[in-house]
C-alpha cells in the first residue's frame, strides 16, 4: 500500500487535513501525520518508509530526502519551492512539485493589507496617506502578481508591472502597463510590491542601485522571500532616505538593526503569513493530496519543479 506523509511543523487547518484524509485515503492509500514536530531529526525519521510526502514550509532537506528509501514524490503545498533540496531530489529520482495558484489570493489580499498599513503609518494615529492615485510596480507577474494587480486597480493606483518571462501584450491584456526592466520600474514607482522566487539570479537582487531609483515616498512590500533583498543595500537606503519604508511577511537577518535606527518606517510579520488563509490551506492540502493521487494513478507530472 502508499503511504503519505503530511509533514507541517505549522499543521493545516483541521479541516484541510480532513480533506487531505477524504483524498489519500478514498485513493486507497495510507495516510501519516507528523505535526508540530520539535527537530528536523522527526522529519528524517518520519520519511524513511513513506512513498510521497506533504511540505508546508517544512525543509525536504538532502537528509530528509535521501532517508525516504522510498521516497517518489514530494509536494509543496503551495508556490514557492526552495525549501526543497531540488538536486538531491533529482539524484535520487523523487519528483519534486509545488501547487501554484492555491495560495495567490491569500498572498495577494496581504500584499495590499500591508500597503494600507504602512501607508497609514501602522496605524499609529498619525495623519497617512492614501493608496489612490499612487504608482504600484509589480515586480513579476505570475498567479499572485495578476490578482495584487487587480486589487490595485480596485484602490485606484496606477499599475506598472515587469516580468521577463511574460510578453508585453500578455501583461497589457490585464490592463496593466508593462516596462522592460525592473530598473525603469523601480524608477516609476512609489510603491513595490515583490513576487519574484529566490534562486541563483534573484538572491539579493533587490540591491541598492534599485531602490535608490525609487521617488520619494517609496515603499517596498515584500511577500516572496527575504533572499532576495541585499539587506547591506537596504541598510544603506534606510540610512540615507528618511522617506523609504519597507514591510515583509519574512523577518529579515538585519532586524535589530531597522528596529534600533529605523522604528516606524517598518514591519515584519513574526512568521511568513502570506497562506496563512483558511481557504489557502484547505486550496494548496487538497491540490498537494490530488497531485500525488494523479501521480501514482496517471503518472501526471504537470506541476514537477525538477
């Protein structure tokens, strides 16, 4: 029989492990659940005589991996993957997949809450400013890009996107304006809002020269993931720009440093919040579970990452 693992140091919603249940288990397979647990060492332990496994933000390290002897499939339940070990999962042919579009709503709606937020002053009672009328620069749009996008038009800003993968006229179909280069867009915009992954061309990519292109009254909002920012770059534009602010749902490595200079012109969520939704953990649990039961059944690799 197939057994599955559902490894969530942060666990789905109650009813989303439901659902998972309802899917792996009407497949005729074996459900195995490891929540909450206290080391990466539970992790290893737990993969050895399983035939697929369910991440959140958990890491399929190359350890964890090569301990499934097993070991064919491992699903991220949602986007972002490289919390995946994708070379060691090659090596040992377990294909690796995420569940893109499951969470894109819940991160969407976040982005444009913690515009509000900072643009409000995080609501300490001072007079903000408002969202209308402002330039939004979407830096990559995919699934979450196209719906902050939309949302942005709902709040009456200007909306910029760049993507090199998505051809001009594609973008432009959403009523978007398109520009070639994140340098023209970072230069356009007051507001950033970032959906680029973090691999070897975007880690700290977001460096510097970029943000100093920004005008004034530059917020940059941040739902991808914190290796992407050169945070020595960021350090220097919060030192040299009274009217930068930034705010992220991923705690940057420099945090006591903005917290002992910068306080009011950031914000950090304590941890990554941007699926943190009850309809994007039911969405991304269910797709995961459906994907490993299509995988065995239909041999589908639709959604493979390595």
């Amino acid at each position: 029989m197939i057994k599955v693992l559902v490894a969530t140091d942060k666990p789905f919603a109650p009813v989303a492990v439901e659902g998972i249940r309802k899917t792996i288990e009407g497949a005729g397979y074996e459900l195995k659940l490891l929540e909450k647990y206290i080391s990466q060492s539970d992790f290893v332990k737990a993969v050895e005589d399983v035939d697929a496994v369910i991440i959140r933000s958990d890491k399929a390290t190359k350890e964890v991996i090569e301990a499934g002897k097993k070991l064919k499939i491992i699903v991220r339940a949602g986007a972002g993957y490289d919390n995946i070990d994708l070379a060691a999962a090659t090596a040992r042919k377990v294909v690796a997949m995420n569940t893109p579009g499951q969470n894109s709503n819940a991160v969407a709606e976040l982005a444009m809450g913690m515009m509000v937020y900072m643009a409000r002053n995080l609501f300490n009672g001072s007079s903000g400013t408002e969202l209308k009328g402002k330039k939004i620069g979407i830096h990559a749009f995919g699934n979450v890009g196209q719906l902050v996008g939309q949302l942005a038009k709902g709040f009456g800003m200007d909306v910029y996107a760049c993507d090199p993968f998505i051809p001009s006229d594609q973008i432009e179909k959403h009523g978007v304006k398109a520009l070639n280069s994140p340098e023209e867009l970072y230069a356009k915009c007051q507001y950033i809002s970032l959906h680029i992954p973090a691999n070897e061309k975007t880690k700290k990519s977001i460096n510097y020269e970029l943000l100093s292109k920004m005008p004034r009254g530059a917020t940059l909002v941040n739902t991808a993931r914190k290796e992407v920012i050169d945070e020595e770059g960021l350090m220097k534009i919060f030192a040299e720009r009274s009217d930068f602010k930034y705010i992220s749902d991923i705690e940057p490595d420099c945090k006591n440093d903005l917290v002992t200079g910068y306080a009011g012109r950031f914000f950090f969520t304590p941890k990554k919040m941007g699926a943190q939704t009850a309809e994007a953990n039911i969405n991304a649990g269910i797709a995961a579970a459906r994907q490993i039961v299509d995988f065995f059944e239909k041999g589908d690799t639709t959604f493979k990452v390595n």
